[in-house]
C-alpha cells in the first residue's frame, strides 16, 4: 500500500476517544491500524538494511511521520513508541537481540514499544527508582516494580524497558511480554489517544537473560551509547503534522467563509516555517532564518528571523502552534466541533498531549509562561 492510501485509510476511520466497553475490540482496532502500516512497509523505515528495513534517512522519517500524524495522530504515536524501542537494540552492541527481534519488528509480525520514561522525565522526584533490577547470581538479572508509560504493552511481544540496579546504574534490556511475571495494563482512560493503549506494566521477577540485554549497567544510560538519548525531534514532528491537519481543515471552511482566510493563511504560514525549522535542524542546521513577516507575515515569539534554532526551540514553538491551531479550528468549526466524534474537538485534546509527552521541563515552563502570560 502506498503511504498516501494508508493516510487516506487512517483519517477515514478515526479512532473513538475512549477505550470501548470491551477491551478486545480496542485491541483489534489498534492492531488493524497497525497491520496497514506494516503493509505499506512504515516498520521498515526505521530499521537498517542488514536486518529486512529501508534505513530512511531522518529526513524522510519526518516527512513520513509528519504525513502519518496528520491523518492520525494516534497511529503515529503508537509507531514513534515502537521506533524508540527499535532505535535502542539498533544501537546495541548484542548482535544475538538484533538477529532474534529486528527481522520480524521490520515486516510487523512483532510489535514492539518501550517503557523508558522513568529514566528520564516520569517519577523523577521520587526517592527509589519505580522499577528495580538485582543481579540474579547468574548472568542475567530480576527486575521487580513498573514502569508506568508503556504505549501498546498489551499488544507488543516486545517491550524494552530500563531499569535500575541498587548502585544506581541502569540498565536497558528488551523482554518478551510472554516473560513470566511481566503484567501489562489494558490500556488506561486517556483525555486523548485512549486507542495507543497506554497503561504501566508491572514486573514480578522477571527474569532478565543475557540474551535480552541491549545495555549497561551505566550511569545515566538514556544519555550515553544505547541509550541514545530522549525526545529530540519527533515530538515536534508530530505537533506539526497535528497543526497540518487543523490548518488544512480551516482552509477548507475559509473557501465559503472569507473571514476564516486570514487566519487560515497566518496558520499555514507559521506551519510551513516550522516544517522548514524542523527539515533543517534533522539535517544538523541550527542557523534557519525565518523569513520577515509580510502582509499578515509570521512573527515567532515576536521575534523577526531567530537563527539559533535547537530541538527544544522548535519544540516550544511546535507545542504553542498546535495548541493555537486546534483551537482556531474548533472556534472555525463552533458547537459541531464540540460535538463528540467531530475532528476539530478531537485535535484540541490531543493538542494538549504535547504539553505532558516527552516535555523537557524548560520547554514547559517556556509555554506555561506564554499562557501566563509572564
Ligand atoms: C499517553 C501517554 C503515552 C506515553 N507513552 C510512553 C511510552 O510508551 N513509553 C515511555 O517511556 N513513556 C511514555 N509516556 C511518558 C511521558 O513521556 C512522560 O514521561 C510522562 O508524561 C511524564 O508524566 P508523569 O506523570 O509520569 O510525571 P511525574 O514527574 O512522575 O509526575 C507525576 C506526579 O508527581 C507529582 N510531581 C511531579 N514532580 C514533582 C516534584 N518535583 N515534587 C513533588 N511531586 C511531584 C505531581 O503530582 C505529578 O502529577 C507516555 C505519556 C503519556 C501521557
């Protein structure tokens, strides 16, 4: 299946806002998506060559992602989740794990997902790490506690999570979710992408073999080798694929509504200079001049042509346009928008999932200020 027919297919049959009365059909319906996806070949975008994938360069990973969350931005949630778990054993050292997962992750026979945030921005205040490993005496090790953000536990075969040892170095492994003692939720009742199936997954010794281990024990892991670091630019891909998908929406309505084109035409503008920020900052550009503001032309920030672009620049700027956009298109769309099961309501409650996924916490405190106006 091409990418545009899979896109077509995606925003034809949206997904309800709320997990179903039965937990199979929500299953069913997130595996469906997601076996279009293998279909059109996403799965194989991310992984290297050498083990079955495309090996698409970032900058065609974020026009296929900027497509995918346009059409539906629970879909490309679900696959930047199962990219971030693939990513992790692509930069491990374990050419066994490569050979056993990677393959089958690339055709879609396995679904994979990660549950990694409790290294990095979820229970960082707290005093003892929520999910804990200690050596087994053997090679391998037992891990007991959560982890408690894990997209599509219970579909996945595989989930790679990190854990921490009682020296405090961590460690990333990836673990069969048929593994004895390794509980996922059903999928927890969200304000917004309920469908991802997102919910914590609880360990009960759980074995941990040397076949499943991607890397440490290492301090602060998600920022060395196999850790490879969190966020980065596909957060900010998505939020702007979600703006695409209101922008477009408002230019539709402005063609019988006059009064809608400026704002449509503002929004678009400011949505085509972040994609452009967004395409030169994955091919290592930082200094993007943003073009002066014309007749109705963009003002960023107030700021007329910033150079010193960086991931969490554009990401601020993301989070604060998605949120304006979606609201401009349920303002467009008035009380029918507001109405379940209509786009525009659904774009604004996922808006607001920028605003807690992955957010460094001074890109949060950037677009708090802005809505406090401080
Ligand atoms: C829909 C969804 C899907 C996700 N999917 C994944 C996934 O697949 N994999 C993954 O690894 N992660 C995932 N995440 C996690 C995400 O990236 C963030 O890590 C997460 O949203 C951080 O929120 P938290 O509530 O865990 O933060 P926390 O910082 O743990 O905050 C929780 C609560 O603790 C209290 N608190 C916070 N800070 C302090 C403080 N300094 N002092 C005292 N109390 C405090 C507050 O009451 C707060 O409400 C997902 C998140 C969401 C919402």
């Amino acid at each position: 299946m091409e990418l545009s027919t899979l896109c077509k297919r995606l925003a034809a049959n949206p997904l309800p806002a709320a997990r179903s009365s039965d937990s199979h059909d929500d299953h069913a319906s997130l595996k469906l998506r997601l076996s279009w996806c293998a279909e059109t070949g996403v799965f194989r975008w991310f992984v290297p060559k050498q083990y079955g994938g495309w090996q698409w360069s970032d900058v065609e990973q974020i026009e296929g992602y900027l497509a995918l969350s346009q059409a539906c931005l629970t879909t490309a949630f679900v696959v930047t989740q199962w990219n971030a778990a693939c990513k992790r054993m692509v930069l491990s050292s374990n050419e066994a794990l490569k050979q056993r997962w990677l393959p089958a992750m690339a055709s879609g026979d396995v679904l994979a997902t990660v549950g990694i945030s409790h290294l990095t921005t979820s229970r960082q205040h707290v005093q003892s790490p929520v999910l804990k490993a200690v050596p087994d005496g053997q090679d391998g090790w037992k891990l007991n506690g959560m982890s408690p953000w894990v997209t599509g536990g219970s579909v996945a075969q595989v989930i790679v999570v990190g854990a921490t040892l009682p020296d405090g170095r961590q460690l990333l492994c990836a673990v069969p979710s048929d593994r004895q003692g390794l509980q996922p939720g059903p999928g927890a009742p969200l304000m917004a992408l309920s469908a991802s199936l997102t919910d914590a997954v609880q360990f009960q010794d759980v074995s941990v073999r040397p076949e499943d281990w991607i890397a440490g024990p290492a301090e602060n892991i998600m920022h060395s080798g196999a850790g490879g670091g969190a966020g980065g630019l596909q957060t900010s891909t998505l939020a702007i694929g979600l703006t695409q998908a209101a922008v477009e929406f408002l230019q539709a309505e402005a063609e019988r509504r006059p009064d809608l084109q400026r704002l449509a035409n503002k929004l678009s503008q400011d949505a085509n200079q972040l994609r452009q920020v967004l395409l030169a900052l994955a091919t290592g550009e930082t200094s993007v001049s943003i073009a002066p503001p014309g007749d109705g032309g963009v003002v960023l920030d107030g700021t007329v042509g910033i150079t010193d672009w960086s991931a969490a620049r554009l990401r601020e700027h993301a989070n604060s346009l998605v949120l304006r956009a979606t609201q401009v298109a349920l303002g467009a769309a008035k009380g029918a928008g507001f109405v379940e099961g209509h786009a525009a309501g659904r774009w604004c409650r996922e808006a607001l999932f920028f605003l807690v996924w992955s957010c460094p916490q001074p890109v949060l405190a950037a677009n708090l200020c802005e809505f406090a106006q401080l």
